[in-house]
C-alpha cells in the first residue's frame, strides 16, 4: 500500500511493487513522480529524510540534508536582518534529496535483494515531465499568490508560467528540461547530480543564478545512515529523524500525551486539543534552545536528542502543563512547503519519506541547463552569531521535516506524516493518538478536524488555527482558557497534507490520505 498528497505519485508505487519491488524502490518511483506532478512542494532542488523499517534490520534514518556553501558568510547579509527567501542569495545549501534516493537505492539492492533498474523506478517521472500533467488546483493558486514575489526571479517565469500567467487548474503542463534530467540520472545513476556531468551543469547554473553553492560543495556532499530516535510509548514503539530536523518535537508531543491520559477525552474536545496544544509548547521550547546541525548541538555542549524522551523528562514536562490555562507562546519557526509519503509492502518493509524545497518554489531560482528549481532552505539560517541556528560554512540548517513510523506491541506497523513548518508535529500527533488511542481508522483520522499552533507554509501568523468542524462549545472553551484562536475555513489546505498507512500482523492494510490534498491512497 502507498499514500501519497498526488494520486499520481501512490500510483507509481503500486506500479512497482504490483512488478515485485519492494518498498524502497516503490518510494523511489514515488518520490520521483511527486518531484514532477507537485513541483510547487518539493522537488529534486530540495531536502529529504527517509525512515525505512524492515523485519531484520529494524528501523534505519537516511538524512538527505544539503549543507550550507563553503564560500557563505554572515558577512554576505551585511545590512540585513535576514537571508532572502528569493533568488540566488536564498538559495546557499547543497540539495540532498538524490543523495537520499542513492542511499535507498542502494540499501534496497544490499539489504532486500532489489533488482529494478533506476530507468524503471523513474520511468513515470520521465513520462509526466515530458508528455505534461493536469494542473492541480494547489499548483495554481500558490503560483498565483506568490507570482509578485516570483516572477523576476532567475528561471521562474520560463519553468513555471504559461504564455506569462500562471497555469489555470486542469491546463497541461510539461517540463522538458525536467525530463531530459531525469533520464540523464537513469542512464548515468544518480550519483552524477553530485559528481558528474549533470553536477557540472547545475554548478554553471548556480553560478549564473548567483548563488554560492559550488562543483566542490557538490561532490563534497553524501547522504548519512542515521540512527532514529526513538520513544517508549504505552502502546509500542515509535520513531522519527534525529536533529537538525524537528523530528524530536514530534515524539515530545506524543511522549507527554502519553502520559497525560487523554484517552477519557473526545478527540474534538477542548481537553484533548489542549493537551496537544500545551505539550507542543513543550516540545518547541527545546527546539527552539537546541536543535541545530547536530556537529554544532556537540559543539555548544546541548544534550543529546534521545535524552529529552527520557520518562522522567517527559513527566517533568507533563507536571508543567496547566490542564486550565494556557502557557504563554512566542513565535514559531515558519513555513514550509513540502510532501509527505508512505509505502509499506507485504513483507512488513516500511518507508516513511518526507521531501521539501521550503518555501513555495523554493528559491524560485530554476536553473536553465535542467530545469532544476533550487531549495531555500538555508532562510532558515540566523544572522545572530549567537543564535544557536547561526549560518555557517558547511553547516547543515535546522529542518521543520521529520517523517515518523511507529511499530505496536500488537504487531502492527504504521508510517504517518505530514507536511507544514510547525504544523508537522502537530499534526502527526493528531493522526497518531487518533488512530491509536482513540480508535478511528486512518482515513477518519486524517479527515477529522485538525489544529496548528504557529507558522505553517503560507502563513506568518502564530495563532492557534482551529479548522471551522470543530464544535463551537470546543472553540470557546479553548478562547476561555487563554488561546489566541482563529477558526479556519473546513479542510483548509493551511492544516498540511497528512497520510498513513498500516499492516496488520495478518498481512492485512490500512491507510489514509488527506482531502486537503490532491492526493490518494493506492492497493492491492
């Protein structure tokens, strides 16, 4: 089974594994196809993280994080309170996401017998680039509410735009030079975005571009085997992306809920969505003390990540919520536009994979050799030199991604995620204690109501979003107990896009994909 925010993409999954692949290389096809159908999300310019579970090896991370340019410097924003979102000068980290799709192919062929050519495993990618795709109505809006800021940026307009406007929802789009990439990456592997004749080509466009990222910072880039993190939760285990992502704050939330017995509530309750709200609070107050580049947490003397999921820190954490009153909240991190995906395949191998250029378009810079639009992710850097998220050379920038999987005492295994700045820890907790505490199946989990404490893509307010389903008595309550609420239209796409997928013990599956998205979940 795969869930995916493109219908598209969870269909290329189910193609391969429908041909005897495994998970890994289904999330390959996927992740490639998404990288195309959805290129305001994500794309190969950007970041990944990958969770992968299998039944011998047990649950193994791929950060697929781009470091900053060893040539940057705080010296370059002199003048500036902070890094551009747009253009060249936004645009100042390695992109690693092919570096993740390597290190998964690789670990599909060493560990799991994998034997499906890349030309396979991008086949539709290529397909939907060169022949088009149907405009999402999301592609659409979000190119038409960020044109002003866009449209002069190097690259945008000829990538993105028909005839000079945005392209209406159902047009067919086609990306040539997107195509012609992805088959140079078929015929000469996916190494050579980093080391070969495609690295050479983005590096004179980057140079064109005027951003700092150079050949060296490239061909100096790997993907990392990580080890998770992981909580000890009542229920099983559960697991997320160890910093400089926010994968910690997730298992936080979810370790406090835990032990905050939320299960004598409604899930539309006040209570419930307090609790949530309240031990998010938690949770980014650590974040936003110490997650960094792990190399930079080491260095300033931060604890280690897995210390904060101690059970006699959660419980310090759960004893200084006020079930009454809400804790006061400062600003969050910000936005980020970014794709979530699940696949599980029958023999019980999970893949929990979240892909991200940041903002909307990233950079908006979209290089002319390939058709490659560039993350900025390295926005995310601070200019304070004592900011613990300070830009540095060679430094890897502090993620909002963390895709999650968690393995039950019961036998089953779920990955879930979602995508949306602060929104994503959220959210997951949401889907998370739903399904597993409250009982609903993935697909009413996800639909349900959801709230966002903070910032998410698009929005730079850091009130508590309630969407419009939740009960009025619920939304008072919660004004009543301090909470700056605002009340957003139902399934509003500002909630993120969620999705989950689960295998009995008995071979059988479930899964959820969310109608805030465009998306689907794809079975056999």
């Amino acid at each position: 089974m795969a869930v995916a925010p493109h219908s598209l993409a969870a269909q290329s999954a189910l193609a391969v594994l429908r041909e005897g692949g495994n998970a890994l290389e289904a999330m390959i096809a996927a992740t490639a196809s998404i990288a195309v159908v959805y290129p305001h999300m994500n794309g190969i310019g950007g970041d990944s993280f990958w969770l992968v579970r299998t039944p011998r090896d047990g649950v193994t991370g791929i950060d697929a994080c781009g470091a900053a340019a060893a040539s940057v410097s705080r010296n370059d924003y002199a003048g500036r309170a902070a890094i551009p979102f747009r253009g060249g000068s936004a645009a100042i980290t390695v992109a690693g996401t092919m570096s993740g799709w390597n290190a998964a192919y690789r670990h599909s062929a060493e560990k799991l017998g994998g034997k499906l050519p890349l030309s396979r495993l991008l086949a539709d990618a290529i397909h939907y680039a060169k022949s088009g795709i149907a405009v999402t109505a999301s592609q659409h809006l979000n190119t038409t509410k960020k044109l002003p800021e866009l449209r002069d940026v190097h690259g945008f307009a000829d990538a993105f735009l028909i005839d000079g406007r945005p392209p209406k929802t159902g047009e067919v789009f086609v990306q040539p030079r997107m195509a012609a990439t992805m088959e140079q990456l078929a015929r000469a592997g996916l190494e050579d975005f980093y080391q070969g004749d495609l690295a050479r080509a983005i590096a004179r466009d980057l140079a064109r571009a005027q951003s700092p990222v150079t050949l060296a910072d490239l061909q100096a880039h790997r993907a990392l085997m990580v080890k998770p993190l992981e909580l000890t939760h009542s229920l099983g285990r559960v697991y997320n992306m160890p910093p400089p992502t926010q994968g910690l704050m997730s298992l936080m939330i979810l370790g406090q809920l835990d032990r905050m017995g939320i299960a004598a509530h409604d899930h539309l309750s006040a209570d419930y969505v307090h609790a949530a709200v309240e031990a998010t609070k938690r949770a980014f107050r650590v974040r936003d003390r110490y997650i960094t580049d792990p190399a930079a947490m080491r260095k300033n003397g931060a604890p280690e990540a897995q210390s904060f999921l101690d059970p006699a820190v959660l419980a310090e954490n759960v004893a200084a919520i006020d079930k009454a009153r809400a804790a006061p909240w400062g600003a969050g991190k910000g936005p980020a536009d970014t794709i979530w995906m699940g696949v599980v395949d029958g023999q019980g191998n999970a893949v929990s994979l979240i892909q991200s250029i940041y903002h909307e378009f990233g950079a908006g810079i979209v290089l002319g050799e390939t058709g490659i639009n560039w993350q900025n992710r390295g926005a995310s850097f601070a200019l304070s030199p004592t900011h613990i998220n300070t830009l540095e050379p060679g430094k890897k920038p502090f993620h909002t991604l963390n895709p999650a999987l968690a393995l039950f005492d019961d036998g089953r295994v779920m990955v879930y995620g979602n995508m949306g700045g602060d929104g994503q820890p959220q959210s997951q907790s949401a889907v998370f204690t739903r399904v597993a505490v409250f009982g609903l199946n993935p697909q009413d989990a996800i639909a349900a109501p959801r709230w966002l404490l903070g910032r998410t893509w698009g929005q730079t307010s850091d009130t508590l979003k309630l969407e419009g389903r939740f009960p009025a008595a619920t939304v008072e309550e919660l004004r009543s107990r301090g909470h700056d609420v605002e009340v957003y239209p139902d399934f509003d796409e500002t909630l993120g896009h969620a999705g989950c997928v689960i295998r009995h013990p008995n071979g059988n599956f479930e899964g959820g994909f969310d109608p805030r998205s465009d998306g689907g979940v794809a079975a056999y």
